[in-house]
C-alpha cells in the first residue's frame, strides 16, 4: 500500500533531511560557503558546470545515465549560488529516480511546483536551520507585530548565516513576526550602508586601488 | 567504434571550410579563440584532442549543437532535468538548458572513448 504524504508532511521531511545532511556533513552555518558547498558536491558525486545562462535561470539538475551534474548561473553572486546549490542538492537526494522515469520533465511547472517548493524548504533549513534562527530573534529581542527594518539589518549582521535579506524577511513573516510582504519595498542593503558604512570593498579608493593593480 | 577524435576534426575542419558559405581561415578562427593556427590544424588532423569545453565553444560558434561531433551519442528531445529559475523560461533559456543537456552528453561520450583507449 503507498501512503501519501500531504504538503506540510512532505515539507516537514525535507527539513528533517536537511537536518540530517547538515550532521553527516558536521556543517556549520557560519562557515558554510561556496568553499564547503564545492567539497559536498564532490563527496556526492555531483559535477559543477559554472553556465552562461539568462538571469532567471539559477541552476539545473540532471542526472540521466548515473551521471547528476549541476549547471550553476556563474553570473550568480555568492549567496544565491550558495542557496541555488542547496536546492539542486534536494533534487539530488529526492528526484533521482522519478528525473530518470521521464515522470518529471524540464518545463512542467505545474506538476513540478511541490518538487520545487519541497526543494526551497530543504535549501531554507539546509543553510540556515529555523532553529538557529528562532534563537538568534530571541537572542536580539526581536517582537512579533513590532520589528522594523533597522532590526532585519541587525539580524543579517549577527546570525552569521549566508543568506539574503529577502530570506531573513520570507523567516519573519513565515514565524509571524511581520506581516506577509510588510518591508517589500525596503531596500535594505542601503539602510545597512546608512547604518553601517559603505563596505571597504565599494568605497571609491577601494575600487581605484583595485584598479590601478590590475 | 570509429575514432571519435578523428571524426571531430573532420567536423571542425568541414564547419570552418563551409562558415557563413566561404569559410573561415585557421588563422582567423585561432584569433577568434585566442589560439594558434597550429592547434587548430592540430584539432583538425586529431593530433591535439579538444576538451569538451573548447567543443562547446566551437559549436556556440558555428552556431550547430555539439551533438554535431558525436554521431553515436543519443540527443534525446525530452529532457529530464529540474530547474531552479526565478519566472517562467522563455525559448531561449530553454535552448540554452537543451545545450547543456547536449554539453553532458557530449562530455559523457568523450570519457567513454578516453576509457576505452
């Protein structure tokens, strides 16, 4: 007899494997990079092709004849590459088999939407377990209903995770500490810049000094 | 099994000579890859064996997919692959995830003939 697995059930599974690949691998999320993430990738067996490709393409996973490969958009910054990668890791453990059936194919978004939304759960926790996270927003006094936008910064600064403001915001709204698409607008790299400074990397001597070595 | 390095340069050598219908020298062609005439004719007479990565380049510019140097190797229209992508595709991003389809395949091929060698 099969028994199926509903949505959350299925969602819950994959953040339970990704609890257990964060173990077998002993990764930490602080030092969880595209270093670590390369190293993983070859213990699995899974080869790497930086692609250029359009923007809306992040990664893509094949495996046909016992060979799973991963193209990367190499136009990519680090932490989506990092985040695209976790997700193509799901496909790898879960998708296998029914990628070689032809029971999944390229471009049916439809019947592919769990698939994918399951491989969005495992990255999320794969990367940066809710956990971890609960206990950062508590560590910072975050209060659900009353955080602002100077405190996502905050958050992004201190829990030493690799991930991306709009993951932090997605987080905050999934655990109800702000409302669904509150802070959309906010463009929170340069509230971090106002806050913070501009990053030595992006300052006008920086960039000349760059200039003038190469 | 035919050599298959000696099929590539036949295909790099006939696609050049037939380029845009008057063909392109080995100069021109090495300048356009940032090599030497020299590795050119070497590809052509399988003496130097392309990578699968200079393969890729030589079939983006031809404008053929590299399925073109692998007659034995299968190309499939369906592909089975699952993507990470931020809307829906259009034909071009569909092209481009085939050619990387092809660029497994082909890359598949090339090690089945280093093996057996």
């Amino acid at each position: 007899m099969t028994t199926y697995l509903s949505r959350t059930e299925y969602y819950e599974a994959m953040k339970r494997l990704a609890a257990e690949k964060r173990e077998q691998y002993s990764l930490n999320t602080e030092k969880l990079g595209l270093q670590r993430m390369r190293e993983l990738y070859k213990s699995e067996g899974i080869t790497i092709d930086l692609w250029k490709t359009s923007q809306k393409i992040r990664a893509v996973y094949m495996c046909d004849g016992g060979d799973p490969s991963v193209l990367v958009n190499r136009g990519l910054p680090e932490i989506p590459r990092l985040f695209a990668m976790a997700h193509e890791l799901k496909h790898h453990y879960c998708d296998q088999s029914a990628l070689n059936n032809g029971k999944i194919q390229c471009g049916d978004y439809n019947a592919n939407e769990v698939i994918e939304k399951a491989a969005e759960v495992f990255a999320a926790e794969f990367i940066y377990p809710e956990q971890d996270f609960l206990n950062c927003v508590q560590l910072l006094g975050l209060e659900r209903g009353n955080v602002s936008p100077e405190q996502i910064v905050e958050l992004k600064r201190n829990c030493g995770a690799p991930v991306s403001y709009t993951f932090l915001r997605k987080r905050l709204e999934w655990f109800e500490f702000i409302e669904k698409a509150q802070f959309m607008k906010v463009q929170f790299q340069k509230l971090e810049e106002q806050i913070h400074g501009v990053p030595i990397y992006r300052q006008p001597w920086f960039k000349a000094h760059r200039k003038n070595r190469k | 099994m035919p050599d298959i390095y000696k099929h590539i340069g036949e295909q790099i050598r006939e696609l050049r000579t037939s380029f845009k219908g008057k063909g392109i020298s080995q100069d021109d062609l090495a300048s356009e890859f940032g090599t030497t005439a020299n590795t050119i004719s070497r590809w052509e007479t399988a003496t130097y064996k392309p990578s699968v990565m200079e393969l890729e380049k030589l079939a983006r510019f031809f404008a053929v997919p590299i399925a073109v140097f692998f007659p034995q190797a299968q190309i499939t229209p369906q592909i089975n692959a699952l993507l990470s992508a931020t809307g829906d595709l259009d034909d071009d991003d569909l092209e481009e995830v085939t050619r990387y389809a092809q660029f497994r395949k082909a890359r598949a091929e090339m090690k089945k003939a280093k093996r057996k060698k």
